[in-house]
C-alpha cells in the first residue's frame, strides 16, 4: 500500500481566483443562494442639490417716476389725442398706459365706431377725443396721476380733480385730492370743500369741513360757498351744536341762501328752503326777535307759519314742550336770554 500511495501522482495545483470582472458576471447569472449575505453596492456619492431660490428687487423708484413723467403730454410715441376745455389743448397720450391703470379709459380707448368691425379687444383707429367740460390743467393733473401715481395739486384745481378722480373711478387720486384739501380749507372755500364731501360721500371730509366751519361760522355764511350749498349740505351744518354763532344771525344768513337758490333754481322760497329751516333753532329768540322774524317772513314766507307758533308757545308755556328737543338747545356761539334756562337745563 505504501509502494502504490508512493506511485500516485501529486495532485493538481488549485486554480487561482477569478478576477472581479468574470465573478460579478458569473454571480448574475447565478439565482441567490439562501442563507449567504449579499452585500449592497456602494453608494455613489452625489452633493446635494442646491435649493431654488427668487425674490423680486426693486430698483430706484425715482428714476422711473421720472421717465414715466417725462412721457406726460409728449407727442412723441404718442398714438391718442385728447381735445380738452373749452381753449380746445390738445393733450398727447398713450393708449396702453391710460387702459392699463384705469378701466374708464380702458372702455373709451376700445370702442369700435359705429359700422366699423374688429376682434373684442382690438384698438380702433380714430381721431382726437374731444373733452370740453373739463379744464385742461385738470385733465392733466389726471393724466399724470396715471402716469407717475402722484399728482400736483393746488387750491384752484383741487375739487375739480376730486370730481374727476370720482368720474373715472380711481379711488387713490380720490385719496390725495381729500389729504390735500383736509390740509388747505380756507373760510372762502371750506362750503365748496363740504359740497363735494357730501356729493360724492366723502364722510371725512365731511367731518374735517364741519370742524373747521364750526371754528368760524360767522365769517363762512358771508362766503358765496355758503350761498351756493344744498339744501342737503346746509342741513348737516345746521344740525352742529357747535357754531360760533347766534341763532339770529343764523336765520338771516339762511334767509340770504333761500333767495339766491331760489333764483338759481327757479323755485319758491319756502319750497328751496324747507329741509333746512327745519333746523332752525327759533325757540332760543327772545319774543322781540321772535317778533320781527315773524314780520319779515310775512313778505318770503321762508320758515312755515307752524314753526314761529310753536316757539311762542315755549314762550307762553315756559318750557321747550312741543318742540324737538334740539330745537332748544343753545349752540356754542349762542347768545344767552332770559328764558333760556325754562327750555335746556345746560342754559341754567
């Protein structure tokens, strides 16, 4: 046995490892085998991707203004003409600014003539606009608001810019024009100031005029802006406890508006009058002014014959009975009577 182990030949050396390339081809080939762990590929390393990111900056705001308002009635690039007020200016403008910023003007730019055919939204040709019941230093205090957002303002074109502001619905020129006469009432023409915040429902103004009316009311009924308020608007004055001024000089000024609108309007005294008058505090007269008032409106017939009997009766009766309790309260710039103290108790 030893000879034949000794006559064996050795055996063949082992076979060297195949390389990586041959046994990853061959370990796909293969199904897994259960039990054995097989070991993830690596990961390739990636760096993160960086996160997007915006924001919107804002250059000089000045300098745009100033390009923009260099562009305010120049004919250059101009494709829309305005003929404005009665001096007949011609006013250059620009099409896509004036429908951009203001649908009014938007309408009026894209209407087609009549017979005339064009896709909705399409710019018609046509001539110059004709304006004539506007100023031309309004209409281009409005033309620069839409170009620049800021307007140029002063006493003598203030409200007819507000009234315009209103016609063309653009409620942040509204805004400025209320600043800038909440900023600038005078006596001459804090009445016209209220007319228009009562017109167009301008509450703060409206309160901002009353305050300063209140301040110097004997001066303001002396104005032609007392004269040419409403009926509606000198009501609201009338109502104020606060007027520096007596009660008789009160009626007398409101008789003087009663005439004027009463030519203005062609209409009788007592019927122009009737929703002020009401207002009217007559119970605060002595009998003597009573008695003259009653006099003189004998010939104008300005406050109803019910009203003047009704203050002789707290007269008669020593008390404001029969009356709105307003009606016989002193206003601030009342003058005291005698009587006064039967038909408010603040008048003790």
């Amino acid at each position: 046995m030893g000879r034949a182990a000794a006559g064996r030949p050795p055996p063949p050396p082992p076979l060297p490892p195949p390389p990586p390339a041959a046994a990853a081809a061959a370990g796909a080939l293969l199904p897994p085998v259960s039990g054995l762990l097989r070991v993830p590929p690596a990961r390739s390393r990636q760096r993160p991707m960086a996160r997007s990111c915006s924001a919107r900056l804002h250059g000089e705001a000045a300098a745009f203004t100033a390009a923009l308002r260099s562009l305010v009635n120049n004919p250059q690039f101009s494709d829309v003409t305005f003929v404005v007020g009665q001096e007949k200016r011609e006013v250059f403008a620009h099409r896509c600014v004036l429908a951009c910023r203001c649908q009014a003007f938007q309408g009026m730019l894209s209407q087609v003539p009549a017979g005339g055919e064009g896709p909705p939204g399409s710019v018609p040709p046509q001539g110059p606009l004709v304006l004539g019941n506007v100023q031309p230093e309004v209409f281009l205090a409005v033309i620069e608001f839409l170009y620049t957002n800021c307007v140029t303002l002063n006493s003598h074109i203030a409200l007819e810019v507000l009234t315009s502001s209103v016609e063309y619905g653009l409620q942040d020129l509204c805004k400025l024009c209320v600043e800038f006469l909440k900023e600038t009432l005078s006596v001459e023409q804090v009445c016209e100031a209220l007319q228009a915040a009562v017109t167009y429902g301008q509450a703060d103004l409206q309160q901002h005029c009353l305050a300063f009316i209140e301040g110097c009311t004997a001066a303001v009924v002396r104005t032609r802006g007392f004269h040419e308020l409403s009926d509606a608007a000198l009501a609201r004055v009338l109502r104020s406890d606060r007027l520096a001024v007596d009660e008789l000089e009160l009626v007398q000024a409101v008789r003087e508006w009663a005439h004027v609108s009463s030519a203005v309007l062609e209409r009788p005294v007592p019927e122009v009058a009737a929703l002020p008058v009401r207002e009217l505090r007559l119970p605060l007269l002595a009998p003597s002014e009573l008695a003259t008032l009653e006099s003189h409106n004998r010939r104008d017939r300005l406050i109803p014959v019910e009203s003047i009997a009704a203050a002789w009766r707290c007269h008669a009766l020593r008390k404001g009975g029969g009356v709105p309790s307003r009606l016989c309260r002193p206003r601030r710039g009342t003058r005291p009577r005698d009587h006064h103290r039967h038909l408010h108790p603040r008048a003790k």
